[in-house]
C-alpha cells in the first residue's frame, strides 16, 4: 500500500496554533450545494458514501430479518448487533495507526473490494444450521469496515478547507441519515417482498460503485503525515489525548450515544418489527419504517441545529448536552408502544437528539484534532464506540429473552442523561481551566 509522504512533525505550538484558528473560522461556512459543486476531492467521496451507506442498510435490514427467521430468539438477534459492533472494535486500533500511515484513498478503495466478497457469502445461507455462516461473514465484515470508518474521518480535513469542514461534516451526517432513511425503506420492502437474498447482492454491488467513485478524488501534498513506528504511534495518540483532556472528553460521546442511546433501541426496533406491528415477511417492513424514521431525524436535527451553532465552539458543546435530553425524551414517547405511529415519533425525537450528540462531536475533534495523529484519534473514538455498542446490544438482547419490551424501554429513558450531566460539568471545568490560561 502507498504510503503518504513525510513532512516535518509540528511543535506542540504549532499544532495548537493551527487548533486556535481551526476552531474559530473567521470566514462565513460555504453552503452545501456550493461544497459539491466546486469541490470535486468532496464530490468524489460524497458519491462514494452515498452508493456503500445505500448497501450497508440493506444489510442491515437483511441480516435482523434473517436470524429473527431462522432462530426466533432475541438473543440471537442481539448476538448478530453484538458482533456488528465488537467486530471493528479489535482492529479500531490499528485502524487508526493505518489511516495515519499509508495513503487514505487507497485504504477506503481496498477496504470497500473486500468487502465485495465478503457480502457475496451471504448468498449462501439458507436454513438454521447456516447461521454460523452468517455470525462468520458478518464478523469479517464488520472487521474489515472497522478500517474504513477512522480513514473516511480522517480523510475529510485532507479533502476540504477550513471553511468547507463544518458544511462537510454535517453534509456527510445528513448524507448518512437520508441513506439510513432510503436504504432502510428499500431494504425493508426489498427484503418484504423478494427476501434477504436479493438484498445482499444488492449491497455487494453498492461497494463496486463505491470504489469506483473514490478512485477520483486525487489527495493533495499537505494531507501527508508523519510516520513510525507503530509502537510509538500507539504511544503519541495515547499521550495526545492524557494531556489534551478535552479531545479524550469529546471522543467519549459516541461511546456514550452507543451504549446509552442507540446500539440497544436499536435491538428492541427488530423485536418490536417482530412482534408488535407486524408489516411484511417478518416484520421487515415495519423494521425498514423504524430506520427510515431514525434516518430522517438524525440527518434533520444537526442541519436544523447548524443554524444556531455554526462552527462555534461553545455552541457546538451546549447543543451535544441537549441533543442527549432530545434522545430521552423520544424514548418516552415511544416506551407505552401506543401504536406504531407513536413507536415512529419517537424513534424520529430519539434520532433527532443522537444526530446533534454524534455530528457535532465529530465537528469539535476535526477542528481540534491535529493531522499527524487523526487517524488514531478516530481510530480511539471508534474502538470506544464499537465496544460499548457492543455491550449495549448484548446486555439488550438478553434482557429481550427475560423482561417485556415495553419495560425495557422504561429503562432506557433515564440513561442519556447521565452523559448529558456529565459533559455538562466537564464543560464548567474546561470553561475554568480555559479562562485561568487566558
């Protein structure tokens, strides 16, 4: 793999200057149809996400459906969400070291053709004795997506300018949250009428399209970093984060939206498809409703949310505090389970408050996160992310087996306060320790 060329390393007050400015964007944000228009890096990479999250929903949509079929358990079925999550988890690490060393284009175009084939080997699976193969394939899956995640994060300063970067992020947020929308409706109906089969190939072929459109984008000189050894890359981001406190803080938030808010509702929509508002073959239609809800608000809520905040600091770090209150307040509407319209207002609330949480996070570290080492800062944040997504929807699903559906979500409406808390007081200190250096 082409490695990226070296540059010198910056001084601590070098990266901290570059930090300042980035965070403070004196020019106006550009506006989003412009970024398309006139960057042709971003252009590039927007089709690529749009064509490989297309496919990643109808996988999604495919696989719930399928081992709901094949075992009828929802330990089975947190078992699956599990391994989508724990799966990036072992190779988030070294994922962050590779988008820092080797050449981020290319590392995104390899991952998406093995990709390709893994997907392919779904086709194989057709009763109960299969399901290995399918925990098998969607674990090599996950594994091999868990490189593409930290070097798309990485990449995005490489392919934007400071004015660009907020529009890019959010545009590349909502682009998320339309898909999941999209692909979930397709897939669903997709799966509904002509079952999961018809859908993995689908999604095979989404990531051919994808690399074709990444083979574009042609990455500038100065997106290079610097290199070493791999013990010691591991010992930089390690050492970044201990003494810049506020990065460790920031990339804890996916973490908590996984854990708290998202990766264990996201256990309980499959149940509720199932068993409660039953639309098509195993519920796959009502399930591709629930996503494409979730879809909806999760892109709806940061562009909404953007007009208020801008790029600005402060206001990108009060409105994460509110975007945990939002999420509980849409597991309140959705925990009687008055009717599947109910359900869909709140998963649309609940997403609304994680889309705010999750993009501005991911805002806040592309503004303060030096190059040289963002790719293990991503890399960090996606392993906290998966890890604790994981333990989410394993701790769901077999309280699945145990309790009612409605009482777990009960359950789950106090949760998102306690980061929406504890960020707040992180923020009181931060605010002290800031006006004492100034």
């Amino acid at each position: 793999m082409p490695k990226q060329e070296r540059t010198p390393i910056k001084s601590a007050v070098d990266r901290q200057r570059e930090t300042d400015n980035a965070s403070s964007y004196p020019q106006k944000p550009i506006g989003y149809i412009q970024l398309i228009r006139q960057n042709s890096n971003f252009r590039w990479l927007w089709c690529g996400q749009l064509v490989s999250l297309l496919g990643d929903w109808f996988n999604l949509i495919a696989s719930a459906i399928l081992i709901a079929d094949l075992t009828g358990s929802g330990l089975a079925i947190g078992i699956l969400f599990t391994i989508r999550m724990f799966a990036p988890f072992f190779v988030a690490p070294i994922a962050g070291i590779c988008a820092d060393r080797y050449n981020r284009k290319y590392l995104l175009i390899i991952t998406d053709i093995v990709r390709v084939f893994i997907v392919f080997g779904f086709l194989f699976i057709r009763d109960e004795s299969d399901v290995w193969l399918l925990y098998t394939l969607t674990t090599l899956l996950f594994a091999v997506s868990g490189f593409f995640s930290p070097a798309r994060s990485a990449i995005l300063p490489d392919v934007t300018s400071p004015r660009e970067l907020g529009t890019a992020n959010a545009l590349g947020a909502a682009t998320w949250s339309v898909m999941l929308a999209l692909g979930a409706a397709i897939g669903g109906l997709t799966t509904g009428l002509f079952g999961s089969q018809t859908a993995f190939f689908i999604d095979g072929l989404t990531f051919v399209l994808s690399a074709v459109f990444l083979f574009g984008i042609k990455l500038p000189k100065r997106s290079s970093t610097t290199q070493g050894t791999q013990a010691r890359e591991r010992r930089s981001a390690l050492r970044y984060m201990r003494q810049h406190p506020d990065i460790f803080f920031i990339a804890m938030h996916k973490a908590a939206i996984a854990l708290l808010l998202s990766s264990g509702f996201q256990v309980v929509q499959v149940e509720i498809a199932k068993s409660h508002f039953v639309i098509g073959v195993g519920g796959a239609m009502s399930l591709g409703l629930m996503y494409c809800v979730n879809g909806v608000g999760s892109g709806v809520g940061p562009i909404l949310a953007r007009h208020w905040t801008g790029d600005r600091d402060k206001p990108l770090r009060v409105s994460i505090s509110m975007g945990y209150l939002i999420g509980a307040l849409g597991l309140v509407v959705t925990a009687p389970l008055f009717g599947l319209v109910e359900v869909l207002i709140g998963g649309f609330i609940r997403s609304i408050g994680g889309g705010i949480a999750w993009v501005f996070s991911t805002q806040l570290l592309l503004q303060r996160a030096p190059n040289e080492i963002r790719g293990r800062i991503f890399g960090t944040e996606f392993a906290f992310f998966t890890l604790m997504g994981g333990i989410g929807t394993a701790i769901v699903g077999a309280l699945l087996d145990r309790f009612h559906v409605g009482t777990i979500l009960w359950g789950m409406t106090v949760l998102p306060l306690i980061p929406a808390v504890l960020w707040w007081l992180w923020q009181r200190h931060f605010r002290r320790i800031e006006s004492q250096k100034s």
